[in-house]
C-alpha cells in the first residue's frame, strides 16, 4: 500500500514536472523563432530602407548632372536649327558634330551613374591599376572643352608629365569630372584649374576656381558630410549634391578631401591619399612613390 502511494506520489509529481519542462522547451523554441523572424524583418527593413535611399539618390545624381550638357546641347540645338533655317550648311555640319560629342558626354554621365550605384554597395572592391595622370587630365579637359567655354571660363591642367596613379580610374575620373563641373557652373568669365602636386605628405590633388564662392551655411554642411562618411548616407537636404555624390567616391577610394571657400572669392577642394606607382616598376616601394610623385 506504501508503495503504490509513493508510486502515485512520483506520478503526481512527475508529470507536471515533465509538462513544465515540455513547456518550458516549447516556450524557447517559439522564443528563438520569434527572434529569427525578427531578425529577418528587421534585415530586409534595413535592406528595402537602403534600395529606396540608393534609389533617391540616384534619381537626385541624374536630374543634378545631367543639367549642363542638357542646356549645352539644347543651346546647339537651336543654333544648328537657326543655321539650317538660313542655309548654312558648314555651320550646321560643325553643330551636328557638337551635339554628337554633346551626346556622347551624355553617355559617359550615365555610365558613371551606373558605377556610382554599384560603389554604393558595402562589399563593393574597386578594381586598381596605375595609369597616367595627365592623359586623365587632358580627356577632362576635352570633355568640358565647349562646356567651360560656353560660361566664359579658362579651364587649367598643371602637372608633371611622368606621373602614374595606383588606383580606381574610373572612380577617380567620376571625382574630378564633378569638381571641375560644380567649379564651371559657379564660375563665369574666371579660371578653373586642376593641379597635380606632391609634398611631405604625398601627392595632392587640388580642384580650384575664381567663382562666386559658397555661403558659410552650406560650406558648414559640406564639410560636416566629409567628416562623416558613410555608404549610403541620405542626401543633405538645401545642400549643393555634387559634393555630397563626390563624398561618396572619395570614401570608396579612402581618400581624404578638404574644402575652402569664401563668397565671392572662389573655391578650393583638396585630396589626399593617392598612390603613385608606375606601371613600369614591378614593385611598389616608398622611395619609388616619392620619386615618381616628385616632379622635376
């Protein structure tokens, strides 16, 4: 009789215990799952939150950029129809091959807009290589070649001749091309000047103008972006874009830009942490970089 109490006793007790513990594991794995769901929600928030920001962007980058060679090519547009009105078909033969460079302009923005989407991308590696510093320039200066005409401007290439750059081409060219346009649509009848130069610190790179300058507000803001940069950071708002989408190259590349500007005396931006190596030396060595970065 004892001992079938004591086998009632270890039944009653038993089987809460084994339904606590039932419930208690069934309790973690809802938990866990619910955690895992959570994390989920939470990642593809991050990523639907990050696609409609890249796409805002985007959009901002295009209607930004694509705004002088379109007013460019709509001035051709109607001198070569007001030629063609008047019969001057040497005058319209010479429009119709700016407007075809117009439009390829035109095609290289958009391919950097593509370039610009994907470098926005946090496991983006740009792909580096040396290459020669001054035929980069010279192609700069032919594609803004009618662009800093049309505003009166002179535009200035001052580098040395030997000096090859280690690093992502394309980004690079995507930097300078929207310096030297930003520099050119706040200039009329001044100087733009792109200088390659190289001191105790390494080569420096230095977009400049004579131009109108930028206010004390808005220069605060541009700067305030450099100090922070991040993928993807949301655009500034009542801020000039090209430099909030320079930003965003120049930290894909790692490197470093300063800004100096008053009103009505001009605009200075300064890069630092470019590498020189030239692509005719199988090793890149420090007193190499030095010398090869060091004009004559």
């Amino acid at each position: 009789m004892i001992l079938q109490w004591i086998c009632v006793m270890i039944l009653a007790t038993a089987l809460p215990l084994g339904l606590f513990l039932w419930l208690r594991n069934r309790y973690f794995r809802l938990h866990l799952a619910k955690m895992a769901l959570e994390r989920q929600v939470d990642d593809l928030s991050q990523k639907l939150e990050y696609s409609n920001g890249l796409k805002h962007k985007i959009t901002m980058m295009i209607a930004h950029d694509l705004q002088s060679p379109l007013h460019f090519l709509n001035v051709l547009s109607d001198h070569v129809s007001r030629f063609a009105a008047n019969n001057q078909l040497s005058e319209v033969r010479a429009g119709t091959e700016e407007i075809k460079k117009a439009t390829g302009n035109i095609h290289a923005f958009v391919k950097e807009v593509n370039l610009w989407a994907r470098s926005q991308h946090e496991n983006f590696q740009p792909a580096q290589y040396s290459f020669s510093f001054i035929e980069l320039a010279r192609e700069l200066q032919q594609f803004f070649e009618d662009m800093i005409l049309l505003n009166r401007n002179t535009l200035i290439i001052d580098s040395p001749e030997d000096v090859f750059v280690y690093t992502n081409r394309e980004i690079l060219k995507a930097i300078l091309r929207n310096l030297i346009d930003n520099a050119n649509k706040h200039t009329r009848g001044g100087v733009v000047k792109l200088i390659f130069t190289s001191d105790e610190n390494g080569p420096l790179l230095t977009v400049s103008d004579n131009g109108s300058g930028i206010q004390p507000g808005e220069l605060q803001k541009i700067r305030r972006r450099l100090s922070n940069p991040v993928v993807n950071a949301p655009v500034e708002p009542n801020s000039r874009l090209g430099y909030q989408l320079i930003a965003d190259f120049v930290h894909t590349l790692g490197y470093s830009m300063s800004l100096a500007s008053s009103p009505g005396a001009g605009t200075s931006v300064s890069i630092r942490g470019l590498v020189c190596h030239s692509p005719f030396v199988p090793t890149l060595h420090s007193t190499g970089v030095i010398s090869i970065c060091q004009s004559e």
